[in-house]
C-alpha cells in the first residue's frame, strides 16, 4: 500500500525498542509467521468495510463493456452478499466521459452513499495546497446534490496522499476540520488498480489464458493481503482492527468481485459500513482531522511502536505492463 505520508512525521511512543534481528533471524522469523498465517482457520473475528476509488470510470474500458455495466455488475455482487460499501466521486470523469453518468445514480439507487475524492483526482504531494482545496471544494458542487442530504462528508486522499511536509499536513487536516470531513483511510489494500487496464488490453485481444492468469493471481493477492494485514494488526494490538479496503470501480474488479467476496466470507469475515470500521479506535487520529496527525497505516503503526520489521507482502504478481502487449 502507498505511504500516504512520510513516517518521520510521526514521533514514536516512548516504549522500548526490540532488538534489531540479524539478516538469519528475520528469514526464520518471517518464514515462521507466513507459515503460521497461511495455516490459520477462518478468522470469525475479522471484519471489512469496502470503499471504491474512481466512481463513476476507473481505467481502461474493455470492448463491448460500458462503464454503467461495470456499475451494475459490481453493485449486483455487493447486493448478493449483502455487503455496504461507500463510494468516492471525481467530478472531472462526468466531463471526461458523459455516459458514465448514470454511475452514480445507480450507486446512490442502491443505497451506497458517495463521499468526496477531489474533483480532478489532484496529488496533494504534487500541487499547491490551495489549489487542491479548490479541487475538494469543486467536487462538493456535483456530489451534494447526490446525496440528497446524506452523509457525504468523507474524503479518501488521491493517491493516499496527505501532504509531502509536515506544514503541508497539518494545514490540510485544519482545513477539512474546518469544512466538517472524516479522512477515509485504508488499512487493507491488494494493489486491485494494477490489473484493470492490462484486462482491457487481453479482452481486446482474446487472450483467454492470461485472463484466467490473471483471475488467480488476483484472489491470491487478495488472500495474501489479509493475511499480511492480519500479522501486522495481531502484533500491534493482538487483535484484528477492522479493515477498511481500498478497492476501484474498475473492469477486472467488476469480473472479480463475487468470487473475492465468497473469498473472504470463506475466511469468516462479516462486512461492514465505513461507519462501523473507523469508530474502532486505531482510526480515531486520522478519521478525525482536528485531532493532532498520526499513522495512519498498520504499517506507519509499526514504525511509530519501535517495530522497525516485519514481512514483506508478498503477492503473486505479474508483469502487468507487458500482459497481452
């Protein structure tokens, strides 16, 4: 998952600090836990909240596929298993692409609330604050009238990303504060963006056999990602937190998405709203911006605890930039 901010800004508790692991201990260590977390029951007390990046188009569009058919497909497989799920707007893609539209009609027909993205997916690393908070203000325009009164008062930062100094964060946390938002955040994540342009390109060309690659590396990655997750949660806390899952309103993930969910109740997770996942208190700092920053990621909690190590996240990846060229 993306650093969403970096780890210096956050001064660790007084607490002491372990031992630094040789190079031979950490291979044991790491071999151990994955063989430990791979050989784990269903985790009965596991609990997801799933969030959608990029409403209404995400990525590369396959052929004979709209991006309302992308819609109705995913919301058809939330509905099936009964899973909330919370959605984040680009106002800009209505300008991009007019027939995505619908999109978010659909979604709010369906009972899933929006939540503010920026307007144009703007880089907060990359840009004047104050342009980017014209980009927040901007997409208000388009998302209030959605929510007819609803809750839309979430953000989820474009690219995880929460401002490149230390001045920069605070002065945007004071400004969401002050504009009454909760940051979304997200602590369950599998890369899912990576495969919807790649699929669009096999889709274009017939290639079965990649697709059906794809498809397993897919549920694997999702399985190794809980997993990690799961490690990292139980030695900060020794317990789950809820995840929040950073998922987009993609191709692939529309193909994909009843069978990672039956994945993941397989597992014993329960789903849950975005509501429900940040009241638990890990997300109490960064879920509420007048509060003074903190990590925002397990992995940011790690460091700022002294644990300066754990396993990498491993995943079957693929070369997605040279899938069906």
């Amino acid at each position: 998952m993306a650093e969403a901010i970096p780890l210096a800004l956050f001064a660790a508790p007084a607490r002491r600090r372990r031992a630094r692991p040789t190079p031979e201990m950490k291979a044991v260590l790491v071999a151990l836990l994955w063989i430990w977390a791979l050989a784990l029951p269903a985790a009965a007390q596991q609990q997801i909240a799933i969030t959608f990046d990029d409403l209404p188009s995400h990525s590369a569009l396959p052929a004979d596929t709209t991006r309302v058919d992308i819609a109705k497909q995913i919301i058809a497989a939330l509905k099936d298993a009964n899973v909330p799920a919370y959605g984040f707007m680009n106002g800009l893609r209505l300008v991009d692409e007019p027939l995505s539209a619908p999109v978010l009609q659909l979604w709010r027909d369906a009972g899933f609330p929006i939540g503010n993205h920026t307007y144009s997916h703007m880089n907060l690393n990359r840009v004047p604050l104050a342009d980017w908070e014209d980009d927040v203000v901007r997409n208000e325009g388009v998302l209030a009238p959605l929510m007819s009164g609803g809750d839309w008062r979430w953000l989820r930062f474009p690219f995880l990303a929460e401002g490149d100094t230390l001045a920069k964060h605070d002065a945007v946390r004071a400004f969401l504060a002050g504009r009454g938002y909760r940051i979304a955040a997200v602590t369950l994540s599998f890369d899912d963006y990576l495969w919807n342009e790649p699929y669009a390109r096999c889709v274009a060309k017939g290639d079965k056999a990649t697709i059906a690659a794809m498809e397993t590396a897919y549920l694997d990655a999702a399985q190794t990602s809980l997993f990690y997750y799961h490690a990292l949660s139980q030695e900060l806390y020794g317990r789950d937190i809820p995840y929040v899952l950073l998922m987009h309103l993609g191709a692939f993930d529309a193909r994909m998405l009843a069978r990672l969910l039956a994945l993941y109740l397989a597992k014993g997770v329960t789903f849950v709203s975005l509501d429900q996942a940040e009241a638990d208190p890990f997300y109490r700092v960064d879920s509420d911006p007048r509060l003074p920053a903190g990590p925002v990621t397990l992995e940011q909690a790690m460091a700022a605890h002294g644990m300066a190590y754990y396993p990498a996240r491993v995943a079957q990846v693929m070369s997605f930039d040279t899938l069906c060229r």
